[in-house]
C-alpha cells in the first residue's frame, strides 16, 4: 500500500525551503559585503570622489532596475559632459560611459532571455548604411582610429534606439524622458547664466567674450559644463520646444518647475550669442506653432523676449547680415574647403572626424582661414566627410524619422502624444537649421538625444505607446 498523495508532496517539498533559506543568506552576505567594501572605500576617498562614487552607484542600481531609467540616465549625464575618463588612447565622456552601460544591459537580457531579435523599422536600412558607410570612411583617411571610434558608438546609438522601440510603452514613459531631457539641459544653461553673471557683476574672468555693438561692449558667452557656446546653443535649441510642450501638458507644481526650465533655456540661449542657435529656436517655435494649444504659450514667449531681451542681444543679431565679420566671412572658407575634399572622394568621403586634416591640406588664399575642426554646415560636413553615400544614408534616416512623426499627427486622437510628435519634430528641424552655420550633429551629446527621438517616432507612429489616462478618450466621427 502506498501512502496517500500529500505525504508524497509533503516529503519532496520538504528541503525546498532550506535550500531557499540558504540562497537568500549567500545574497544577504553578497550584499552585506559589497555595502562594506562600498562604505570603506567612501570613508577612504576624498569628499568629491566619494559623492561621485556614490552618484555612480545609484546610477548603475537605476539603470538595473528599469531600461526606462537607464534611457533617462542618459540625457540627465548631459551635464557632465565635461568629465573625460580615458581608456587607453580612447577619451570616453560621460554620457558615452553611459551609453556603453546601457547596451551591456541589452546585450546582457538578451543572453538570459536568448532573443536576440530587434523589432523591425522603417529605419533598420538607413542605420545599417550609415553604420556601414562610417567605418567604410575609414579606409584611407588620415585618421582611422578616430572615425573607427565614431563608427563603433554609431552601433551603440543603434542599440539605444532599439532599446526605446522596443520599451517605451507609456506617455508618462515619454513624459519622464522628456523631462529628464530638459532638466538635464535647463541645469548646463542655468550654471552657463551663473557664470556670464559673474563675470558681469563680479568681474570673474571667463573665456568666450565678446564684443558687441558700436559701444564696444564686452559680454561673456555661456559655455558652462559642455565647454562651448556653439553646443550649448544647441542644446537649448533641441530643448526648448520639449521645454515648452511639457509646460503645456504639466499642472500644478510641475508646471511651475516647467516654466523655470523654460526661462532657464531661453535666458542661457541669449547668453550664448550665438546667432544660428537663435535662427533655429525661433524655427522649431515655428514648427511647434502647428499644435495649436502651444500657440498662445508662443504668443506670450515672443512678447517676453521682445520686450525683456537687452540690447546686446539685439546689437548681435542685426550684425548677422555683416559678411565683413571674420565669424561670418570665414564660413564660406569652410564651406569651399568642404567642397574641395569632397571632390577628393566623393563617394565615401575623408572620413568622420578628418574635416581639420583635410582642410589643413589645401592650397588656400592667403586670406582664409587656416584652421577647422569642421565645415560649419552639417550638408557639407556629410558630405566632406562620407560622402554621397553618408549624405545619402544620414539624410534619410532624419527624412523617415520627421515623416514618421507628423503623418497622421492631426488625426492623432490622443492630445499629448500629437503634442509630444509636434514637440519631437519642432526640435529635429530647429536643430537642423541651427546646423546650417554649425556642425556638431555627430558629437556624442546631440547624437545621443537624436537617435532616442528616433526611437520615440517609430513608437509613436506605429501604435506602439496607448493612450492611458493621459489622453482623451476617442471622439466618433471627427478627430480631436
């Protein structure tokens, strides 16, 4: 006779929770033991390499946790662009470091999971062009090593966009990037305005004055944390109209914490005087202009800036038409350099991050300008350096994501997300006309922002993020 059924079940169940008992006390000491090695090490450290160590911690613990933090980790390491690790003969910023963390964690699911699979795009072709045709540029360029680097965190971009495809699944989802973004941005020009005050008010010495107007009148230019008033520029161009959208959808606290980022970007933007920057602001408001709840918000910021706007703003903008200016007339020196290297290969270019030795190689006019990092046009800077192919390929991986993003963005019965699709586009095209007279498309900070706004407008196109609560509910019969 055997015994009944449960004493069977009871005995095989019996070391079940010993062994479960005996994991959770390896762990706990696991644990227990990083904690005292992490807390001896702070006690050791000096202060400041302590609190980053700390801060490292809790960034490595977020990532970790949810892919969606270790996207907003991301943009929130925008303002430590100034810290430099060196790896070897490589510098890796810290918005790289970052970026390399996140695809060690894809690569790492996918290892456990064994999917290995991405979710098919409309711009898996571009991507696999571009990528190609960027260590292709290697190929005798002056510099290999330094376009190989720029095409190896070219796959981490892809993995990055991928990552958002694949996660993002939530407005709110897209509301916490986008207001990581804008933070991230609104604390760099907040600390840019800081600095420009004190060497106004306390007569700090900082680098990047300039003088404006007849009265010979010496300002600063904000650079703050990312080192240049060009790509802080940037930044603010790329992020206001998000800055602005998150106002418009925000309420209570949060939308009084948007309106301070808001002012933020608008007042580091002045203080960069950096005219193509505010040729692309005043672009993608434009652009933005088409959701109409911002435009009463746009109405208000174009009365703002009109009437509180000092006058050396105004004196550095009307001097935009002054071919004279060294600033402007060596411009169209960059530009027929671009022109010349790109009739040496035309079909791959010099190669990413070789614009400066190429150009240091014409037979230019006494009167040029001997010196570029870059052709101060992103056309000509693709074209220069990859060519026709790269030309080819980038633009149309940014011609599918603008066209993914307003198709259908009227009909979108949902408001925020056709206001987060408007918000997206405004700040791509801003960017690109801003780039008309700079170029740093394909510096890691700017690229990073773009290929996540890419990931976004697959998302948003195909469906992919609900409605939720953060919508209204869909009207029968006419659109909202």
């Amino acid at each position: 006779m055997h015994g009944p059924p449960t004493d069977v079940v009871i005995a095989e169940a019996t070391p079940l929770p010993s062994l479960t008992r005996l994991q959770l006390t390896v762990r706990q000491m696991v644990w227990l033991g990083a904690v005292f090695g992490l807390g001896t090490a702070i006690v050791l450290l000096p202060t400041t390499q302590a609190i980053a160590t700390l801060l490292g911690l809790a960034a490595f613990l977020l990532m970790t946790t949810s892919p969606v933090w270790a996207l907003a980790l991301v943009f929130l390491a925008i303002p430590l662009e100034f810290v430099v690790l060196d790896v070897g003969a490589v510098g890796l910023t810290a918005i790289q470091i970052v970026m390399l963390l996140v695809a060690g964690l894809m690569l790492a699911e996918m290892l456990s999971t064994g999917r290995f699979r991405a979710t098919k795009t409309l711009l898996d072709v571009p991507i696999f062009a571009w990528t190609a045709v960027m260590f292709l540029g290697a190929v005798s360029s002056v510099d290999p090593a330094a376009t190989i680097k720029k095409a190896g965190f070219t796959v981490v971009l892809a993995a990055l966009f991928y990552l958002v495809v694949d996660k993002v699944r939530r407005l709110r989802t897209v509301a916490l990037l986008m207001g990581s973004l804008v933070a991230a941005c609104a604390a760099v020009g907040a600390y840019g305005v800081w600095v420009s005050y004190r060497y106004l008010v306390e007569g700090v010495v900082t680098g990047g004055a300039l003088v404006i107007g007849s009265e010979g009148l010496t300002v600063p230019r904000a650079s703050s944390t990312v080192g240049d008033p060009t790509l802080l520029g940037g930044l603010m161009v790329i992020s206001i109209p998000i800055a602005v959208a998150l106002f418009i959808r925000s309420r209570g606290w949060m939308r009084v914490w948007a309106l301070l980022a808001n002012l933020a970007l608008f007042v580091s933007l002045g203080f960069t005087f950096t005219r193509g920057a505010w040729m692309g602001a005043a672009a993608g408001l434009v652009v933005l202009a088409l959701e109409r709840r911002a435009r009463a918000t746009l109405l208000a910021l174009v009365l703002a800036i009109s009437l509180f706007a000092p006058g050396a703003v105004w004196d550095r903008a009307a001097s935009s038409s002054n071919f004279g200016r060294k600033e402007i007339s060596h411009r169209f020196d960059y530009w027929r350099g671009a022109v010349h290297i790109a009739d040496r290969r035309p079909l791959l270019g010099s190669g990413i991050n070789n614009f400066g030795h190429e150009y240091a190689r014409l037979d230019l006019p006494e009167t040029a300008q001997r010196n570029a990092i870059h052709a101060h046009n992103v056309v000509l800077m693709l074209l220069s350096e990859t060519g026709v192919m790269g030309l080819l390929t980038f633009g149309s991986f940014v011609a599918i994501v603008l066209l993914l993003l307003l198709r259908g963005a009227a009909a979108d019965t949902c408001r925020e997300r056709r206001l987060w699709r408007v918000a997206i586009a405004a700040a791509i095209l801003g960017s690109g006309v801003h780039q008309m007279t700079d170029t740093f498309l394909l510096e890691p900070t700017m690229n990073a922002v773009l290929w996540v706004f890419a990931g976004l407008a697959v998302a948003l196109d195909a469906g992919m993020i609900d409605e939720g609560t953060a919508c209204d509910a869909p009207v029968r019969g006419r659109s909202s």
